[in-house]
C-alpha cells in the first residue's frame, strides 16, 4: 500500500494512507544513495508499507524517489546531514526583524537550498503587530528592496494578531505541499496554528535573556489543510548545510546572477576578481545587491573550507 509520511518520531512513522493513518516502522536498513542521513525516512516521503505478518504492525518496505528535500547539517555527527522534509512544492521563509532577528544570510542560504531544487519560495515578515525602532523598519525596507526585485515575495503578517490571515493564505496553499521554516521564535507553529487550528502546536515564548527562542518542535511535521494541501512545520533551524553544490554551481542558485551566467570571460569563474567577469560588472552597475553578492562570497568560502 502507498502512503506518506506525515510524522516521524525517529523510531515510528504516521504514514497517510488512503484508509487513514497507519504506524508503521522501518525493518532493518535502508539504502540511501550518496548523501549520509541521520534519517533515511522523511516527512513528505512516499513510501510503500506492508502490514506485518500476525501483528496489527506495518513497516515501510520501499521509498519512493524524492522529487526535492530540504536538509540541514546534523547537529550531533559530522558530515551527516538531515532531512527536514521533501516533495514540497513551495516554501515559506518565516522571518522577524527582532526577537530573533533573521539575518540577510540566513535568508539566502535558505534561497540556495530551495533554488538548487526550483522550489519556490515567499517571505514571510512576521510580527508586523509589534512597533518597531526606525533601525528594524530599515531593515525590513532593506528586505524587500533585495528579494522583491529579484521574483521572492515579501508579505508583512502578523500570525498572531492578524486578521483574516486563512482567507489570505488558503488560496496560495491549496493542492500544494508548504514548508513552513525559520529560525525558531519565529512564529512558525503559531502560522500554522491560525490556518490549521486542529494541529494545536505548541508554541513557546522567547527567552528575552537570549531572544534565541527554545525548541519546541522537535521533529518536521505535516499537517492537512482541511482544503487539500498540507503545511509542514519544521524545528527551529539555526543553519542550512548547501550540500553537494560545485562552486561553479552555486551562482546558478542565485537567481540574479543566473542570467548572466556563461557570458565571464573564463568559463570556470568563480565571480571573485577574475578579468571580464560579468557577474562583478553587474555588480559595479548596480544590477546585482552588494549584500547578495556578500553572501554568495561568504557561501562560496565556506564550502571551500569544508573540502
Ligand atoms: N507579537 C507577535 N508575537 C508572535 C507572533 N507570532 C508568534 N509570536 C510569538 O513568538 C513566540 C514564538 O512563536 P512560535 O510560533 O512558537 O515560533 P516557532 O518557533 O517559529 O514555531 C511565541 O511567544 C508567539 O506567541 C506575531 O505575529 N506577533
Ligand atoms: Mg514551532
Ligand atoms: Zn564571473
């Protein structure tokens, strides 16, 4: 039988059927290609199940192949990674000018991730209810004025105190598969909260001693929209690993810069000081953001180093 994995607790999985919710868990070990996964079953997986012989149990049999995942670094084993979700059809950056406040970095690592599969994806700036210092608004203008121009939507919400906000969202949800993501004390599970009231997630003030936020959600989870779709809310991610991105690749993910890619006049640029560079040109002319540039830089090296 066919279904996907809406829930996972490491060791069980709730996989949707057409039947309803079945338990099923994973019988001995699962050939996972290249990437080395802490977990080799995700959220968003289609799978095969199979009830047990004698026992009211199922277990997963097969995976079927991922369309797209999201994935970050493992926070306990080195040069593993783990899957957040997959199969998603679009993706919602949650972020918040303070309390945290989601640097332009952040932002554009997710964008990496979410490009190197087409995903498309919006910006959500949460917790428009609160006044803000001129310093923060600055900061949201700086946002829209980078990712607007560029195809990322940006929309100014409040998850908590906003209005109308199922009315606004359901139509962009409908027939699709969302991924919620963000630092954590975004906002995220109180989003969802609003447009799926039975999914009940806990949310958790910030501890304004570290204004980092506390996890609550451990593990990714997907969650129905009573109109066909489903949101999945993520933990609190403090970082997104980019794995398996060339460097020459990595200027593909940026979407202002892709248009202009193969016309430097060394097909191996790497966009940093080579002559007849198109990239640095357009940066000169003002046609590619400094601060997107910056984290194509930061991105660029980082990987290099962990070569
Ligand atoms: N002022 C304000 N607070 C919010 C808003 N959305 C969430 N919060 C608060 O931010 C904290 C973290 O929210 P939560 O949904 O748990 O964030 P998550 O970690 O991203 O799931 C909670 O105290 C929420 O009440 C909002 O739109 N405005
Ligand atoms: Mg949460
Ligand atoms: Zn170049």
């Amino acid at each position: 039988m066919k279904g996907r994995v809406i829930k996972s607790t490491g060791s069980w999985y709730s996989v949707q059927t057409d039947t309803g919710n079945i338990q099923a868990r994973l019988r001995g070990k699962f050939k996972q290609d290249e990437l080395k996964l802490t977990n080799p079953i995700a959220v968003g997986d289609f799978v095969l199940i199979e009830k047990e012989e004698n026992q009211s149990t199922s277990v997963i049999t097969d995976i079927l192949p991922r369309e797209n995942y999201i994935i970050r670094k493992s926070t306990r084993k080195t040069h593993f990674s783990h899957i957040l979700a997959s199969n998603i059809d679009q993706a919602f950056l949650i972020v918040t000018l303070r309390n945290p406040r989601t640097s332009l970095g952040f932002i554009d690592r997710f964008l990496v991730s979410t490009e190197s599969f087409r995903i498309p994806a919006t910006i959500l700036v949460n917790k428009m209810d609160e006044s803000y210092k001129e310093k923060d608004l600055e900061y949201l203008e700086t946002i829209k004025e980078i990712y607007e121009p560029i195809g990322y939507p940006v929309l100014e919400i409040s998850a908590l105190k906003g209005e109308n906000l199922k009315e606004k969202f359901l139509p962009l949800l409908q027939g699709k598969t969302t991924l919620l993501s963000g630092h954590s004390g975004v906002g995220k599970s109180t989003f969802l909260n609003k447009l799926v009231p039975q999914a009940q997630q806990a949310t958790k003030e910030i501890s304004k001693f570290s204004a980092k936020g506390v996890h609550t959600t451990t593990f990714a989870e997907m969650f129905e929209l009573g109109e066909g779709g489903f949101l999945i809310d993520t933990p609190g991610i403090k970082e997104f690993g980019i794995l398996d991105i060339e460097e020459q690749e990595l200027s593909h993910y940026f979407v202002e810069m892709r248009q202009y890619l193969g016309q430097c006049k060394y097909n191996n640029c790497k966009h940093i000081n080579e002559p007849g560079c198109i990239v640095l040109e357009k940066l000169e002319e003002g046609y590619i953001h400094p601060y997107r540039y910056d984290s194509y830089v930061n991105i660029l090296f980082e990987e290099e180093s962990h070569k």
